[in-house]
C-alpha cells in the first residue's frame, strides 16, 4: 500500500519501492520481481490516473505524444530483459535511481504555474517534432519506456524530469500526467514478462490490490500536498534504493 | 473545449477507474479464496473450500490480471474514438499508432 500511495504523489508507479521491496525482504528473483511489480504498476497508474484526469490535473493531450515512445521502450526492454543477468539487473537498477535523483537535486526548477492552459506545451499544428525540446522530450521518453520494461519500474522517475525540466511543466502536471504514462508504459513491457511466466499469481494478487489501494489514498492526498515536498521526498527515495539496489549486486558479486 | 460534451479526460479517467476497480475485485476474489482454500474454511452451510477448489481461485486472478492489461488499452481506444468525434485527428493518428504497438508487442509476447 505505500509504495501505491508514493508512487500515485510522486507520478511514480511505486516500482522503486515494489522491486526492492519484492527481491530483498520476499526473496524473489529480480525478474519475477520486476514482471510482479509492472503488474502491479498499472494498478498504481490507473487507479491514480483516472482521479487526476476527472480532475484534469493530468495533461492527456502531451500523454498521449509521449506514450508513443515510451510504449515502444518498454515493449523492447521486456523484450530483451531475459538477456541480462540479475548482478546486472540490480546494478543498473541502483545506476538509474542514482542518476534520477541527482538531476532532480542539482537542476534549476521548472514551470512555477500550477495548471496548464489550453495547448501551451503540446506542438501546435505543423510545427516539428525536432525542435531540441521535443527532441529531447521523444527521447528521453523512450528511454523510459526501456528502463521500465527493463527494471520494472513505471518509467516516472525519467518521465517527471523530462516533462518538468525539459517541457517546462509544473511539477504536479508532470507527475499527474507521468501517472497517466505509467500504466501504458507498464502494460507494453509487463505483457513480456507475464507470458514468460515470470509473474507468481500469488505474489501479483496481494501486491496488486495493495498497491491500488494505495494509490487511491495517494491520488486523493496529492492536491494537499506541497510541490516542494513532492520533490524532497522523490530524491530521498531514489537514493535510498539506488544504495540498497548497490549493495545487492555487489552482494551476489562477491559471495558468488 | 466544448461546453456541450463532456472532457476527454473525464471520460477517459471513468474507463479507467472502472476497469481498475473491476481488476482489483477479482484480483481480491482470487486471492480470498486461495487463502480460504489453503485453509480448509468450513462454515454451517457446508464446506466453502469445495467452491474454491480447484483451478478457480487461480482462474479469477488471471481474470483480474486480464482486467488489468485490458483496462489502459481500453482508455487508448476511448480517449482516439473521442478525439475522431471532436476532430482532433492529430491526437487520433497518435492513438492509432500507440493501439497498433501495444497489439504487435501483445502478439510478439504471446
């Protein structure tokens, strides 16, 4: 249930709690745990999302321009998970969670509006997709995509900072919408996983509804809460698992 | 936007809490009586571990995770049949594009 209420306030799909959580405290292997918690990441994303749309804090328009890639990337990084070792899959893990949390504390803020109005931050019609920040934009969501179907997490900790810092969003319209992002991005990936039969019914059940839950209580309680403390709370958790997701790999490294 | 239908959003977000809420159910079902299975739970009308035996309990779980995957896809079709009604083909092609990957990666999947 936390890491679903966490994931739904931060625009995250709670996956950097869920696969931590999964492989050091139940003892799963890290790809049932990652094909466990992108299941369990479109419970967090739709039961969120379909709050923050009604409410239209999330931005459907530039979702929808960004899920493209994002669906793609993750689509591929289910696809070739299977290719990499677990030592791998924790260290890289670790990597990203470092690297998300250090952008986020080191570069300046972006949009300081609390809303979005009209189709400010979506291209007008005809203007191209390669102008340097939708470039960007298009890129780094693939990336996401791939990160997500690759290490089980919803694709937010990559998808918040690009919509934020790169298209200049405020803060909570990138994390309304990022939630939005999350569970097409988890879909295209987990489907791999859930096919290869890497997702344990009994585990995705339980942890599922947990997190659905969650995100419920998370979604209503977004709104009250300080963008400011959003942001705190975001880099304190992603180095928190970025060292516990280290420590892991270096683990199985050294007592192999 | 126009002030006689309702937003995209709004109909999208209610597809979507919907199908969550339908997933979660069975997901929560399954789940129950896998439990109450591995528990041999009787009560005065009779054994309730004979209508959780068997393959069932798993049924419903599957049937929750189907729900589940079904659920955001099914919000990408609503949110491009909505776009083709309010003449946003822009937005619609994009959706077009986002239903064709999610098929190919679900048959590449399977």
């Amino acid at each position: 249930m936390l890491a679903g209420a966490f994931g739904a306030v931060l625009g995250l799909g709670g996956g950097v709690l869920l696969v931590p959580l999964l492989t050091l405290v139940f003892g799963l292997p890290i790809n049932e745990a990652i094909g466990t918690s992108l299941v369990a990441i479109i419970a967090t994303s739709t039961g969120a999302a379909g709050n923050y749309l009604r409410t239209g804090a999330a931005h459907l328009r530039l979702g929808v321009t960004l899920v493209l890639a994002t669906a793609i990337g993750g689509a591929c990084g289910g696809y070739f998970a299977v290719y990499f070792s677990h030592e791998l899959l924790s260290f890289l893990f670790g990597l990203v969670l470092l690297y998300a949390s250090a952008n986020m504390l080191f570069r300046r803020r972006g949009g300081t509006e609390t809303s979005v109005s009209g189709e400010s931050i979506v291209p007008a019609a005809g203007e191209a997709v390669s102008s340097p920040r939708w470039a960007g934009a298009v890129g780094g969501s693939l990336f996401a995509g791939g990160i997500s179907g690759l290490l089980g997490v919803g694709g937010g900790i990559v998808q918040v900072p690009i919509i934020y810092l790169i298209l200049k969003a405020p803060l909570k319209v990138a994390t309304a919408t990022s939630a939005y992002m999350i569970g097409i991005t988890a879909l295209s990936g987990s489907l791999f996983y859930y096919f290869r039969g890497e997702v344990d019914p009994l585990y995705m059940a339980p942890t599922t509804v947990g997190v659905f839950l969650g995100a419920t209580l998370g979604s209503w309680s977004a709104p009250r809460i300080r963008a400011d403390l959003i942001r705190l709370v975001f880099i304190a958790v992603l180095l928190y698992s970025s060292l516990q997701m280290f420590l892991r790999s270096l683990e199985k490294a050294l007592f192999r | 936007m126009s002030t006689r239908h309702p937003p995209i959003e709004r109909i999208v977000g209610l597809v979507l809490q919907f199908g969550s809420l339908a997933a979660v159910f069975f997901l929560t079902l399954g789940f129950v009586l896998t439990l109450l299975q591995a528990e041999g739970f009787e009560t005065a009308a009779g054994d309730i571990s004979q209508a959780s035996a068997g393959s069932l309990p798993l049924a419903l779980i599957r049937l929750g995770a189907a729900l589940l995957f079904l659920t955001p896809f099914s919000g990408v079709i609503v949110a491009g049949a909505v776009f083709i009604s309010r003449g946003e083909y822009k937005f619609a092609l994009l959706v077009g594009l986002l239903v064709v990957i999610l098929v190919v990666g679900f048959l590449t999947a399977y």
